[in-house]
C-alpha cells in the first residue's frame, strides 16, 4: 500500500486503510503489567471502535472517547520501556480526558502509516473535520507539553480495573473459549472475510520503505514476574543468543572492481538479545553450524547466518545478519524448524514436511529423490503422502523424521549405518526404518554419525501388558 499520509488521492487511500484496519492486524500492545504482547486489533463494522482480544476477553475502545493521537513513544506507559529505534512504529490512543492511553507498536513503517491515517481520519471527522492527532503538522512534529500524561501512574485501555470495566469509554466481554487464533467479528455477514484475514493475524502489506536499524523488542527488559498469569502467558517471545555469531561488519576481499563484500564473526561471550528488523514473536528455535532459523506463533520462517547452497531459503546467495522472514512458506503455517549443516527442514502444522538447502554432496540430503539443491523450500512427498510428520531432526548429513503414528524415517548420507537400514549406502528419500516397524517411536535424535531413538516397547509383566520406553542407537555411538 502507498504512504497514505504523504501522497495519493486522499479518499481512496483512507477507504483503503480503513479496509485495512477492518480486517485487523497483530499489533504489539503495551500495558501496565508485564512486557509487552502481540493481540489482533481490528476496527469495527460500524467504524465506531477498536477491538482486541487480550487475556481471554474481548475488549474495545469507542472512537469517540479518544481525544488525540500522539505519534511515537512519549506517554507513561512507553516510558516504562522507551525503545527509541521503534519510535516511528509507535503511536498512541488518549481518551478519558487524557488520564488513558492505548499504547501500540506495529510491525513495520507501512503498517504504521496505514493505522495511523486510518484513525487520523476517523477521529478528525469526529470534531468537524479538525485533525486530533497530537504531535504532526504542516511543518513536522511538535511537542504540547500542557498534556498530562507521564504521571507515576501510567495504564492502559486495557487494564481489568474495576471502574475501566464500567467505562463507558472501553468495554470488556470475558469469554473463556475465545483466543487470538479464535477472533472473529462481530457482524456475521462478514464472517467468512474476516475469518481469512484474521488466520493470519500478522496482517501486513509486505515490503518496507525503511531500512532503519531496529532492535526486537525481545530485548525489553522483562517483568512478566510482576504481571498477573494471563499476561504472562500472552507474553512476547524471547530470544537471546551467545557464542561465535555472524555480525554487520564486512571485509572487501579483492580488487576494487571485482570486490566481494564478506560478512565478519564475533564471539558473543553472555546471552544478548536477538537483533531484528521486525518484532518478533517467537514459539520456537533451530541452530544449525553457520545458520539458524526460528519460528512466530503466527506461523512464519525466519532464518539468518550464512548463506550456503541455499540453506537460508531466501533464494539468494547472500549471509543475512539478521532473521529474514522466508517469504515462500508464509502461507504454509509453519509449526517448528530443524537445522543441518547444510540443510533446513520444517514442519507445518498439517503435518507436511518441507527442505532446502545444498543438494550437491551426493547424500540425498534433501529427501527429494536428488542431488539438486534447493534455494527455497520444497516439500517431500513420495513416501510421506498421506502421513502426518509429527517432529524432524537433522544430523549434519542425514535427517530423521517421527509421523504421528509413530513410524520413524530416516534419509541422507548412509556412513556407518547412521540411517538404520541394515547398510551404508545413501538414501534419496524418506524411508521407514523396518526393524522398528511395528513399535511406536516417541522421539529421536541426530549426531554427527549416529542416530537415537526412544521407542515405545509392550512388555509382559505378572500376565500385564505394560509399555516400556527404550532408546535405539543407530550407526556408530561410540
């Protein structure tokens, strides 16, 4: 979408950030207690109010309590935890008389605009047409410092207090079966098109007109000790990392002409957080020699370090320093990942298996039957159609994979019987591993040359059946 607040024909491009804003987006929303969390925000029907899911409970805030906008992150509450590179993602709702605000970070410079122009409007046509959004004018952005809003006692719209429940300004319904991934709205004949946007909550329109530096906001300070149990269990997904890790430092190897600009290590000697370009919301975590990737709980591949035969999934030959969304399984909804030297798996949530990375190594290291590499993901089928893969482990040349029926495949590099196939040689696809068929394999595990398996064993005790679980090594342990 264009920049709606600098150019364009102004009615359509509010029409179509209202649009926008209907179908709702995950916007990071800080509070009182605890750090900061995602929740789908969309406005209503009706363009009255802004509504959110947050610990269990439908909440909303009625437009026309809202007394300004204030761009940035100058009110209490951000104050709490001031992130200067996230200023231009930030804006915040003030409404009961400048006592409240709603404060909100969004995902990226295009999103941010669209928000903002959008509520900019709605809130203007409020009062005759005059803009209340605190902070922009013709010539930039100014300061009213007449505002009461850095007091000792900073809050949020949606704070459970008693008196905010009976506000006429926010309104809570409680609702124990509901849950981001279950938001809906709350006109039913536009059930089925919010119902599209809101499966994938990280609602945005791809591609950013910034190049700033930003740092994840997994490097807030964290309080979630302090925050009472629903917050906490909301809360935003960490990530810290230590060790030798690939930095934005670069070497020029070469003459000027033909100058290869080559990424520089660091040793990260205490856990730091992970730097990034984009909020990230982070429900699992792969490491693999000279890259790692990770998954959001909205679904979505990140994956950074240095770049080999396509490990990374970006199909571009270039290390990424920070984590780069992998645009080809955003609509995948992705589960976890796992990570070889060379190669990248995932697992979607329906089960599909999915891998890249260099092919070249005569292993069938990718499980597609070749020796091609694969720059973006590609999913196996073959032996697995009609299989649910239900967890994935990858040793530096070989893969192990667990359905959820408990079958156990193997493929990859064969050295040392590391595949358990009764033989050494090379295995192109995913093949079952027949000594343990009949036997429900619970997990397993990849080494270097060696694999390990814990598998469900029925044992006769006293004329009972009871299950046994017992480790399998395959290849050379020791």
């Amino acid at each position: 979408m264009a920049d709606l607040v600098s150019y364009g024909n102004a009615d359509r491009d509010i029409e179509q950030a209202l649009i926008a804003l209907k179908k709702g987006a995950q916007l990071l929303k800080y509070g009182r207690k605890g750090k900061p969390k995602f929740c789908p925000f969309r406005l209503s029907n009706d363009e009255s109010s802004l509504i959110w899911i947050s610990s269990s409970s439908e909440r909303s805030l009625k437009l026309a309590s809202v007394s300004r906008i204030i761009p940035g992150q100058r009110t209490a509450v951000f104050q709490r935890y001031l992130r200067p590179d996230k200023d231009y993602l930030s804006f915040s709702l003030i409404y009961n008389n400048g006592k409240r605000s709603l404060d909100l970070i969004c995902k990226d410079k295009v999103e941010a605009e669209v928000w903002i122009a959008g509520l900019k409007a709605l809130i203007s046509s409020g009062q005759g047409g005059r803009s209340k959004i605190d902070g922009w004018s013709e010539g930039g952005l100014y300061l009213d410092d007449s505002r009461d809003l850095t007091s000792n006692s900073p809050s949020d719209s949606s704070t459970s207090a008693p008196r905010d429940i009976s506000s006429p300004e926010v309104s809570v319904s409680f609702n124990t079966n509901s849950s981001p991934k279950s938001y809906r709205p709350e006109n039913s004949v536009h059930s089925e098109r919010s119902h599209v946007a809101l499966d994938h909550t990280n609602m945005q329109v791809k591609g950013s007109g910034s190049d700033a530096f930003r740092v994840s906001v997994s490097s807030a300070p964290s309080t979630s000790s302090h925050g009472s149990a629903p917050d906490d269990c909301d809360a935003l997904g960490d990530v810290y990392i230590w060790g030798e890790v690939i930095s934005d430092n670069f070497v020029k190897v070469g003459a000027d002409k033909n100058a290869n600009l080559l990424s520089t290590r660091a040793d990260v000697l205490l856990p730091r957080p992970l730097e990034s370009n984009v909020v990230l919301d982070v429900n699992h975590i792969a490491c693999g020699v000279r890259h790692a990737a990770l998954v959001t709980r909205q679904g979505e591949v990140f994956t950074w370090g240095e770049e080999s035969g396509g490990r990374l999934g970006h199909g571009v030959g270039r290390d990424v320093i920070q984590p780069r969304l992998v645009e080809s399984l955003v609509v995948c909804n992705v589960d976890f990942v796992a990570c070889g030297e060379f190669h990248t798996c995932a697992v979607t949530m329906a089960g599909e298996l999915y891998t890249w990375g260099d092919g070249t190594h005569n292993a069938g290291l990718l499980g597609h039957g070749t020796d091609v590499s694969h720059w973006i993901p590609k999913r196996i089928s073959g032996p697995l159609e009609g299989l649910q893969v239900a967890s994935v482990t990858c040793g530096p040349w070989h893969t192990a994979l667990v359905t959820s029926t408990g079958q156990l495949f193997t493929f990859g590099d064969g050295t040392f019987g590391v595949l358990g196939h009764g033989d050494r040689e090379n295995i192109l696809y995913p093949k079952e591993v027949e000594s343990l068929s009949g036997l429900r394999t619970i997990a397993v595990a990849c080494g270097v040359w060696h694999t390990a398996a814990v598998v469900e064993v029925i044992a006769t005790q006293s004329s009972a059946s009871v299950s046994v679980r017992k480790i399998v090594y395959l290849g050379r342990w020791r």
